[in-house]
C-alpha cells in the first residue's frame, strides 16, 4: 500500500502550449497514452464508500488499482493506493492487498463489479525536485466517458496533477504558484472518479451550502484553525466554478458565505495567529468578497425587491423603467464577477492561502511561542496552552458580551441596526464553526433566536443597499420606488423592539 498524496488543478485547453514552455518542464519527461476502466456495483457501493477500483492499461501492461479516499483539503486530496499487474477482469484482491480485512470485503464485491464508466487520456509527466520535496508532473489531456440509458456521454479532462513522491505536502502548494505564473491553474477538489460517478449518475453541478463542521474539542486553536479554513476552502471552490458559467445567481451568495467565514476564521483565531498573516489575508478575503458585492447585489435587488414593487404598483412607467435598469446593471456586474474569478490572479490567491495556513506551524512568530511554552514546563508557574474548547468558550463570551450590548441600544436608527447586523453575523459565523462543541439543545435555541432577528436585520439592510442602488439613477429628486423603500425601512425598523426583547434574555450555550 502506499499513500497518494496530490493536488490537482484545472487550466484552459488553450493555455497548454504556455504552460508547456515553463522552464521547468523542459526537462526530459514520459508521454503516455492511458486507458482506464472503473468499476462498481449495481447499487454503486464503492462510491457510497470512497472507493473506487479501476483497471489501467498502458500499452500492453494491465494494471489493478484500489483506491479509498481520506481527505481533501483546498484541492489537496490524500488517499491509500493499491496497484499490481493484473489479467483484465479478474480482480484478485487478495494478492493485491495486504490488509487482510479490506482484501476479504472487496473479494466478496468481486463477482458483482461492473464497468461504470472509463478514462481516456494522453499524460505528459515529469519528476522534479521542489524546495526539498521529490514531486511527479503530470499534464492529462483526454476524456471521460460513460454509457446511460443506450447513450454515449462525455466530458472533456484537462488538469495538471502534482503528486508527491517524497517531502512536505506543503510544497504542492508552492509548485503550483510557479507553474502559475503565465497560466490560470486552479484547484479543484473533483477527481477523475469523482467526475466519472457524477457523468455516470446526471447529476449536474448546483450551489452547495457549507456542510457541518467537525472538529476535535481538545485540540489546540491552531490545529482547529487549520481545519476550519480548509473546509472554507472546499466550500468556495465547489462553488466558484459555478460563476463563471453564471447559470445560477446562488453560486455567487454561496461563495460571498464561504469568503465571509474565512474572514470571520482568521479574525476569530487571531489571538493565535502570527499578526502579519491576520493583516495580509483579511484584506485579501475582503478585497475578493467585495468583487462580488454588486453582482450578489444587483441579483437581490431585480429578484426580491423589484418583484414587490411590481406588485405595489402594478404595470407603474417608472417600475418598468427601474427593471430595465436594474436588469442591465446585474448584467454588467455579473460580466464582472466572471472576469474576476475567471482570472489567474484569483486562483493564484486560492492557492496561496492553502499554502500560507498549512505552513503556520513553521512560521517564525508561532515557532517562538511553542518553544516559549515548552521552556516555561520547568517554571514554578508553567504555561498551558488552551484547546479548542477552552479557547472557543473565552472568544465567545465576549463576542455574546458585546452582541448583547449592541441589543440594549435604545431608540436604536438604521446606522445602529446594520451595526448589530455585523455583530450578529459575526456571532453566528463563530457559532457554526464550533456547532459540536456545545449541547446540541442549548446551541440550537440559541441559534433559532439569533436566526430570527438576523431575518429581519437582513431584509432592513437589503433596503439600505437598495436604496444605494436607486441612487446610481442620478434623478435629482426622489422617485416612486425610492418612496416605497424609505417607508420600508421605516417600517422594520418600528418592528425591532419586539424581535429584539426576545434576545435580552437568550441563554448562551455554554452556560448550564
């Protein structure tokens, strides 16, 4: 067995002949033509298990090869590899593998695999060596390729691979960036098989939410950091790619959600964080999230707020007006947003940031305050370190200390409220990172409470962009649709003690 360590990246077909004359791919590599079958049950329950067995044949040599995945982490995906010479269709699991259990439990599957799907593709490769580390090169070019209901289907591969032969994982990441220079590679989490499955099974690519967190309650801040910034990670890239084709306006919300969690991460864990990486990368993530602050916008305003105007004042010249303006406004910002995050420069950025995290535990100032820790053990008053638990506790009682003096303000005007806004997403932000931690009855009151001044907090500010918005007309004076929203606001904002009074006593979770 060995383990397959590899971050993979997307490029533009267009772009190979660029990315071909990097200096260091001129070098002498192996060209390869490689076909593979992937195989599975009826019901597919290799996939439902993160295993994927596939037959590879390069030239006259067969090759059987066992995979199950462990992790994938902004792109950089860890799995056990099995692989031997093998006689196609016979699927002798036994000599292949040397875990006695795993070997018996895929010998049983045996009689019931099936072809599911195949990959076709030619693979340019080279083995280089990178700060240290001995990493493989690999350009894949080709096709996937699946049968469904009597019918051919394909997609098209073009990716680079890096795969690790020996070293620190870290290096991918720094590799990446070289051979980035002059051509957008971009992380992605979906492996061949991954993509085959999906191919296989329909299923068309949709906006995700953030999934649920789980994280180890002992361990320290750093670690949890780490962990919690991957997954954001994962959460902007599997929406990202839905961007730019721009088939659907929540690809856009969800990756402004994933950016604001990370922002919300790095300011969170600060405490613990080497201040030159907080400076460096708060300003990178808001920069980014602020690129699709009009598109998100815009999208809002022509598909929530138009549609009430509509129906306040029906078939109104200066509703039709304000739809046609505020249709080619989304448009020119959405044509933004594609070019921003279609660009070399974003994807640049995704990959530094894998690397940057990954690579905290050297960084100086964190070196520094580990060996500080150590030294002190033989002091009469040694210093312990916090773990996740202690140290989620401590931040969240402050932040709850400072929300509820926010919802004490009297007399509160819109300024006010869209300050408690940010608190309040700020809190619940926090609170999904550490959903497990605490009593599952305690957090989901808690949240259910937060939840709901949040809507209405939300709907008021949406009204404030709006009215930003409205302005961007130049009309010198206000306007029918300007009207309706003042009076909007003014409306929420008389409905804000009521929500309001139910949190003056909401009961932090970690309180018993």
């Amino acid at each position: 067995m060995a383990i397959e360590t590899e971050l993979k990246l997307s490029f533009n077909s267009k772009d190979l002949p660029m990315l071909l004359e990097h200096p260091l791919l001129q070098v002498t590599g192996k060209r390869q033509k490689l076909y593979n079958i992937y195989y599975d049950t009826h019901e597919l329950s290799l996939m439902h298990q993160g295993i994927a067995v596939r037959e590879r044949k390069i030239l006259r040599k067969l090759l059987l090869t066992l995979k199950i995945n462990h992790s994938n982490n902004g792109g950089l995906s860890s799995r056990s590899e099995w692989e031997a010479p093998t006689v196609q269709g016979q699927f002798d699991f036994h000599t292949l593998v040397d875990d006695p259990v795993m070997a018996q439990k895929m010998t049983l599957m045996a009689p019931q695999l099936m072809p599911v799907f195949t990959t076709d593709f030619t693979r340019r490769s080279w083995e280089v060596l990178f700060r240290g580390a001995k990493i493989e090169i690999a350009v894949d070019q080709g096709w996937i390729v699946t049968r469904r209901d009597g019918q051919l289907y394909e997609e098209a591969i073009c990716e680079v691979e890096l795969e690790l032969k020996d070293g620190n994982p870290v290096t991918l990441f720094g590799l990446a960036r070289v051979l980035s220079r002059r051509v957008r590679l971009h992380p992605t989490a979906d492996s061949k098989a991954a993509r085959g499955y999906k191919l296989f099974q329909n299923i068309l690519p949709s906006p995700l939410k953030p999934p649920a967190l789980a994280i180890d309650a002992k361990a320290p801040p750093l670690v949890t950091f780490e962990r919690v910034c991957l997954e954001c990670l994962n959460h902007l890239q599997v929406n990202d790619v839905g961007i730019l084709r721009d088939d659907d306006d929540e690809y856009i919300h969800q990756a402004r959600v994933a950016m604001r969690r990370i922002r919300s991460a790095i300011k969170l864990f600060s405490p613990v964080l080497p201040m030159s990486f907080v400076n460096q990368w708060n300003g990178v993530w808001r920069d980014l999230a602020n690129e699709l602050g009009d598109a998100r916008n815009w999208d809002v305003f022509c598909y929530e707020l138009i549609p009430l105007l509509k129906e306040a004042f029906p078939q109104h010249p200066d509703i039709e007006k304000l739809e046609q303006f505020a249709i080619e406004q989304r448009a020119k910002a959405h044509t933004n947003a594609v070019a921003s995050f279609g660009s070399r420069h974003y994807s640049v950025k995704l990959i530094s940031f894998a690397e940057a995290v990954m690579s905290l535990s050297t960084h100086p100032e964190i070196k520094n305050r580990q060996k500080m820790i150590l030294e002190s053990q033989s002091t009469s008053e040694p210093i312990v370190e916090e773990d996740t638990h202690q140290f989620a506790t401590r931040l969240l009682m402050r932040k709850h200390r400072r929300f509820m003096r926010e919802v004490l303000v009297p007399n509160r005007n819109l300024e006010q409220s869209h300050q408690l806004r940010l608190e309040l997403k700020k809190m619940r932000y926090s609170f999904d990172f550490f959903m497990e931690i605490y009593p599952r009855k305690r957090i989901s009151r808690y949240m259910k409470s937060l939840a709901r001044a949040q809507e209405l907090l939300g709907k008021m500010n949406d009204l404030a962009t709006a009215e930003i918005l409205l302005g961007q007309r130049n009309l010198g004076s206000v306007d029918i649709a300007q009207a309706w929203v003042i009076g909007r606001q003014s409306g929420y904002l008389s409905m804000m003690p009521k929500i309001l009074s139910s949190l003056t006593d909401l009961k932090a979770p970690w309180k018993s």
